[in-house]
C-alpha cells in the first residue's frame, strides 16, 4: 500500500505532442515579453533623448539671452562711464548783451537782470588747465566783433571736484575761416578739467560717437550716433567752405555748436558745428557736422599765442 501510495504521486508521463505545445507556448511569451521590453527600453530611451535635447535648447538658450543681457549691460555701463568722465570738461556759453554800459566794473555784468539780455547759447570744452576754452566763431561772433563794449560772454563749467562755476570769459583769438574761437576765464583757485583728444585721422564710417553739449539751454545733453560721413564739406560763417568735416546722426541742435564730438574712448574727435535742418522746423534732420579735432589741434595753440589771424581782425 505504501509503494502504490507513492506510485500515485508520481505525475504520469506528459504526452510528447503537450510537451511540445508547451515548449511552444513558453518560448512565444518569452519572445512577447523581451519584445515588448525592448519597445519600452526604447520608448524610455527616446523620451530621455527628447527631454535631454529639450534641457540642452533651453539652458542653450538661457545662456545666450543671459550672455545678451550682459553686453547689453556692458555697453550701457560704458556709455554712462563715458558721459561721467568728459560731461565735466564741457562748458555753457551765453552770450549775453547790456542795455548799457555798467558805471562801474565792480557789479555783476553777468546777472541776467532787466539791464542784460540773452542773445544765444552754445556750447565749449576746456582745452587746458589755464582755462582756456574752444567753442565755434558763430557762437561768440556778436562778441568778437563788438565796438559798443556791451557784449558780455557768460560761461558756467564745472571744476575737477564738480563744482560749478560761473566765470565772465574773454575772447583771445578766433578765425571764422574754420569756425573756432577761444575764450579765456580766470581759473584761479580752481582745478579745471581738460577735455582728452583723439585724433579724426583714422576715423572710420560706422564708428559710434556721442556729441555733449547744451541744446536749448539744457545743459550737460548727451546725444548718441555713429559716423555717418567723412571728408564732407561745409560753408564757413566768413563764406569760404570746410573742408574734411565729419557727418553724423548724432543729434546737434541749437545750443550743441562748439561742443565735442566723442569717441568710444571718451576722446575729442570734433568740434560740433553744423546741422541741416527741415525747412522752417528748426529741427535736426539727422545729418550734422563737426569740424575734424585734427583740424581744431593745428589752429588753437596759434590762436591761444597769437590771437586772431591778421586777415580776419575786424
């Protein structure tokens, strides 16, 4: 009984058409199972692709935008830094005339009172620490040819400490040939800051440049602008033309002329002159001139020595 009981548990014998169909069957859900692991793997691997790519154009472009930003602080920066370095070495012009002759040298000729009036604005850069100052003839022209002793020419500058400073000026020499004139103010007592010069020899068209200068009486304006020409040329107030001047859209307005032109280094590159203006607007079309540093550096120390050229003395 016990070796029968134990027969009975043994499993009969599968069939070999069973074992075959099972073989079978285990070997397709095999095949069903790696199959449909293989499709999962490369789904998951194809998903991590695309979020990986997406990840990588995203931060990619994070950084560029980042990288723009910054330049675009950076040019910002410099702008301002350029303006907070050479904004001090400009000067405010007023060309003031009097009603009458003062009975005595003692009072304010310069106070802008009933006995004194406006008669325009313009603007000049120092041109050494003894205060003289570089503008255009046109500027102080009523000054320069003045036989009543009423003209009177008001400067406000600012000194190496940035305190402002308001001084009578007196014209030491002028040639209307190239439109330049130098005034003189007493610096005593105070440091003044000399403007910095480059050089318009190696100008380039596309070059930017920002013009300082008091445009309808507002003082300290910077206007900003490329190079827009070179070599041009413009009348002169004594009808002769200038020859070499420089063209930019920098903005320059009534009350700009005699103020620098300036380069990406904070250097002088031109003597602000010139506008062309739309016919009874008054208003900058956006081609304006200055007169070549180069120019302005050749012909100011001879006026500063000797004064105005014979032919020109009125």
């Amino acid at each position: 009984m016990v070796a029968l009981g134990f027969l009975q548990c043994i499993q009969s014998p599968t069939p070999p058409h069973q074992i075959q169909s099972s073989t079978s069957n285990s070997t397709h859900t095999r095949y069903l199972t790696r199959r449909k692991s293989m499709i999962f793997t490369s789904s998951f691997l194809a998903s991590y692709v695309n979020l990986h790519q997406h990840l990588n154009l995203s931060t990619f472009s994070s950084a560029i935008a980042q990288e723009l930003d910054d330049e675009l602080q950076q040019q910002e920066n410099r702008l301002v830094q350029i303006f907070q370095e050479t904004s001090s070495s400009v000067v405010y012009i007023k060309d003031l005339e009097l009603t009458k002759l003062p009975k005595s040298t003692s009072g304010n000729v310069l106070a802008e009172d009933e006995n004194t009036k406006v008669e325009g604005t313009g603007s000049g850069f120092i041109w050494d620490k003894f205060g003289h100052i570089v503008t255009n003839y046109h500027v102080v022209a009523k000054l320069a040819t003045d036989k009543s002793g009423l003209q009177r020419c008001k400067v406000t500058l600012v000194d190496s400490r940035g305190n402002s400073i308001i001084r009578e000026a007196n014209i030491i020499g002028f040639d209307p040939e190239y439109d330049l004139a130098v005034l003189k103010v007493d610096a005593v007592g105070n440091e003044l800051k000399p403007a910095t010069f480059g050089t318009s020899r190696e100008l380039q068209v596309g070059q930017s440049c920002f013009a300082i200068g008091n445009p309808y009486g507002y003082e300290n304006t910077l206007t900003t602008g490329v190079i827009s020409g070179l070599g041009r040329e413009i009348p002169s107030p004594n009808g002769k033309a200038i020859r070499g001047a420089i063209q930019t859209d920098a903005a320059i307005n009534s009350g700009n002329s005699g103020g620098p032109l300036i380069n990406s280094w904070g250097h002088v590159i031109g003597v602000n002159t010139a506008t062309f203006t739309r016919k009874g607007t008054g208003i900058s079309s956006g081609v304006n001139f200055a007169i070549p540093i180069d120019t302005a550096v050749r012909i100011v120390p001879y006026l500063i020595v000797y004064g105005t050229p014979y032919s020109d003395r009125y």
